[in-house]
C-alpha cells in the first residue's frame, strides 16, 4: 500500500479500515541467496537498497529481537556530515545527500528536518580547527558556514557567551545537517524492503555459522538453520559476539552511550548544537524535550544503561553552556551499545571467509550514517567490489597504517 | 561502580582511568615479534560479553595498575588485583 495525502483522505471517509499491516511476519525459508543478520537501521537499509537498487531477490533479515530495537531506537537521532578526513567525509555526505531524499524514496515520513548543526568555538585553536575542517568539507561539495559570535547571539541569546573558562567565540554551521524521526527510519526501511519481496524475520538469533573449507554455508538460530550464498553482519553493538561465531576477533570493544531527554519545554533550541569545550549536545524534539548526550561511559560494557558520574558530567556541560537549563527536570536517560573501533571509524568489508561480509565499528555515530552505510553495503554484497565512498573502511587498514582517526586518539576505543 | 582495592579498600570507579582488557599487558617482544603478532595485540581484543579481566589505573589515588575482573553485562566487579602481582605470578619482573 502506498501512503499518499489522497489515502488518508479516502482511509478518513471509509473508516479507516483499509489499512493494512506495514510488512509482512513469514516464516523463515530453509535457503536465501542473502542472509542479513542483524534488523536494525544498517541492517534493514542494506535489505532494501540490495532489492531496490541492487536488484537482488531471495533476501532475508534475522532479527534476535524485534525491528528497530537496538541502537537505531536509543540515539540522539542528528544527522551531519562534517568530517575533517578523506576517507570519511565522501561517504558522510552521500549519506547526507540520501537523507535529503528519503522520504519520497521509500514513501514513509521519516521527519526529515535540516534545521542546521552548529558546533561552537571556545578558543582561537579551536577556531584553526573547525576553520579547517569546514574547509575540508567544502572541498567534498558539503556545505559549511563559519558564523561570528554575534550572528551566534542573535540565533541564542540565552547561551553563556562571557563563561570564564570557555566563552564563545564563535561556530562551525552546517545548514544541511538536522534530525531525523529515528523510528520512523527503521519503520520505512523495513517496509520499502518488505514491498519488494525482502523476508523480515523477527524473534530469530544467530546461533552459529555453518563454514565449511572457507566458505559459508548459512547460519544456525534460534528457529533452525538458514542456509545462505552470502551472509551480511550488521549488528552494531554486538558485532564481537557475533563474529565470534566465525572465529574471529574484530579490532573493537563495546561500550555503553547514555542519551537524556528534559521534560517538554516551549521552543528553545530550533537547531542542534554542540559544546565545544567539554562533550555536550543538544537538538529539541517536537514534543518540546530537550535531547542531549555527552561521552561515552568509558568500559566495556553490554548493559544497556550506564553510571552516574557520566551523567553529572553531561549536565555540567549542559549548564556551562546555557546555565537556565539548571531548572529544566530529566525525564528519561538511556544507554545504547556502541561498537567502538579502534580508530573511530566503521568498517564495511569482505572478511576472509567466503561469502561472509562485515558492517560493523560505528562507534557513536552510526546513525547519521544509516543510509549510505546500507547502500555501501549492499553494493559491497551485489558486486564484491566496495562502494565508490566506501574504500577505506577496510578490516586491514590497521595493518597497513591507514588509520582513518579524526580525533587523532589511536588505539584507545574509549577517547574516539 | 566500586572497585574494592587490595590496599585502599573501596574506592569510586571515578579515581580510576580505564585502559581495557588485561591481555594488554602481555606485549610481545617489539625485535622479535612478527608484523601479524603485534597488530593482533595493539588492534584485536576478545570483547566478551560477561567476565572481562581488565586494567584499570588509581590515577586519582596510589597510581598503582589493577587487574579487575567485571561482568560486562551487569557491571558486577568480582575479584580485583595488583596488576604487579599478576604479572609476577606469570613469572615476569622476579
């Protein structure tokens, strides 16, 4: 079924009783020419553009829990594309580009809104760095803007712009860069896949992978074995423990990311913005709560809630930057398992079984990258060959010393 | 969390910095090992979900090196210990 204005209109005249349910429940067939394991934003984009772009048929999605339950549901739900490096900033701005285009895509209101990021400048080395990375944006046929303190005033007035320690001094923009209904882009992607034939099988755990001379055979789960040509993983998060069931160990930990939400406020914030001096951001949503989020927890953690202290240190941040926010009450904090890779960067590979893939390593920026990271997959799946945008993301990139760090960190999964 | 100290007693998990799985402290020797063999040490890691013996620093304290044993799906820390002691009863620094 096609949602329209018009469908509405004649749904509203008739009762309502011509919806019908958005995708299908089947049952899983004992064979697939591709198995994607994991039914999360990544995994459910990569089913739909592999049948819509890729032309590819008999394709499943295993899901352990059910749809959209993992991290594409716990995020702070902005998209961007403002890296600073070659490898990542191509591929962030193909995401970007599709974003703008989703909805009419895959016919589901995503809420796309490109209300603008704006990452603001607390010293005059911060002010070299940001300065370059718009630049460097720009050259990838982004859009950045560099904003002074008082065209900063006049969008917030109420931010600390005199804080002793860190005051503004201005900002990086990204007018194209906003917030996406995150649900709703599980939800649109699960139904664009279903439409086109795509298997979406839920209550369904990856159990085992069945791997005979190199090559895969299918994997075992929870409702039996699934035989498969090619298997696709892309369960952020979880990716070791899947993997694991190859034999092999990825160069990542996993750690928890805890997200908040106010209470419902009257318009404030009609952008998303970042604190420059410490790690705080903050977007609105349209129910009125502020969204915000700071650093990850710092262990390794598969709990899907974090600790206090990381809290008091969001709020800390909070309130340096706009300190009225001191009497705003926290309604619901959250965490959500990120794969933290070892230079901060994802990985969409072949690994050296046959037939099996890898889409993994996101870190806490994987859902900005939902879109192209389905398409790179699934053209990385269809073709053997990786997506134009895609190339660095490459499992040996560590051995080789192409490290593709924007933070400049190494090796410490914790501080990218 | 608590990390329960062999020395200090209990101390907040916010005294500590956390570096990762204990392997770490088992380097291969840098003129003898392969490309392959330091690679898998400084990139690849277990990432068990369950009992995780990892190194944490008491930076804000007696700056010593702790090998802590965590589940790293509760959070539940079950045994910790100095991480010189762990390494001694490998045999190494006699």
């Amino acid at each position: 079924m096609r949602y329209s204005g018009w469908r509405i209109l004649k749904e509203a005249l008739t009762g309502h009783k011509g919806w019908t349910a958005a995708w299908r429940d089947p049952e899983p067939q004992p064979a697939y020419d591709y198995i994607i394991v994991g039914g999360g934003g990544h995994g459910l984009a990569t089913a739909y553009y592999l049948a819509k772009e890729f032309k590819q048929a008999r394709i499943a999605v295993l899901e352990k829990g059910y749809l959209g339950g993992g991290n594409v549901g716990r995020n702070t739900t902005i998209i961007r594309s403002n890296y600073l490096l070659d490898g990542n900033e191509p591929f962030y701005e193909f995401s970007l580009k599709l974003w703008e285009g989703l909805e009419q895509d895959f016919n589901y209101n995503a809420m796309v809104s490109q209300r603008g990021i704006l990452n603001l400048i607390h010293t005059d080395g911060q002010r070299d760095a940001f300065t370059r990375r718009g630049n460097s944006m720009i050259l990838h046929g982004a859009d950045a803007e560099y904003l002074t303190r008082d065209q900063i005033r006049q969008m917030y007035p109420f931010l600390n712009f005199d804080n002793a320690r860190f005051p503004i001094k201005g900002g990086l923009a990204q007018r194209r860069g906003g917030t996406v209904r995150h649900d709703a882009v599980a939800w649109g992607y699960a139904r664009g896949a279903d439409m086109r034939g795509v298997d979406l099988i839920q209550n369904c755990e990856v159990t085992g992978m069945r791997i005979e001379g190199g090559r895969i055979l299918g994997v075992e789960t929870s409702r039996g074995f699934i035989g498969a040509k090619k298997v696709g993983v892309a369960v952020a998060g979880s990716s070791s423990r899947v993997m694991a069931h190859a034999g092999m160990r990825l160069p990542m930990e996993s750690h928890v990311l805890q997200a908040f939400v106010s209470e419902g406020l009257k318009p404030l914030i009609d952008g998303v913005m970042t604190f420059g001096a410490g790690h705080f951001y903050v977007s609105q949503s349209d129910k009125g709560g502020l969204v915000f989020g700071g650093d990850i927890d710092g262990y390794n953690s598969y709990a899907q809630r974090g600790n206090l202290p990381v809290i008091e240190d969001v709020a800390e941040g909070g309130m340096a930057l706009m300190p009225m926010i001191g009497r705003a009450r926290l309604l619901r904090t959250w965490g959500g398992i990120m794969d933290m890779s070892m230079d901060g960067s994802p990985i969409i590979d072949k690994t050296h079984i046959d037939g099996l893939y890898f889409n993994g390593g996101w870190c806490y920026g994987g859902f900005k990258a939902t879109p192209a990271s389905g398409w790179c997959f699934a053209h990385l799946l269809a073709t053997d060959t990786p997506h134009k945008t895609a190339t660095a993301y490459r499992f040996d990139r560590f051995l080789k010393g192409l490290m593709i760090d924007e933070k400049g960190q190494g090796n410490t999964p914790n501080l990218h | 969390m608590i990390i329960n100290h062999p020395l200090l007693g209990p101390r907040d998990a916010q005294e500590f910095v956390y570096l990762g799985d204990a392997a770490l402290m088992n380097r291969p020797d840098g003129l003898t090992a392969s490309l392959q063999e330091m690679h898998d040490y400084a990139y690849l890691r277990d990432n068990p979900a369950g009992l995780h013996r990892e190194l944490w620093y008491h930076e804000q304290g007696d700056r010593s090196w702790l090998v802590v044993t965590r589940n790293t799906v509760t959070h539940e820390i079950t045994a910790v210990e100095l991480a010189r002691d762990v390494a001694r009863a490998q045999g190494r620094s006699k």
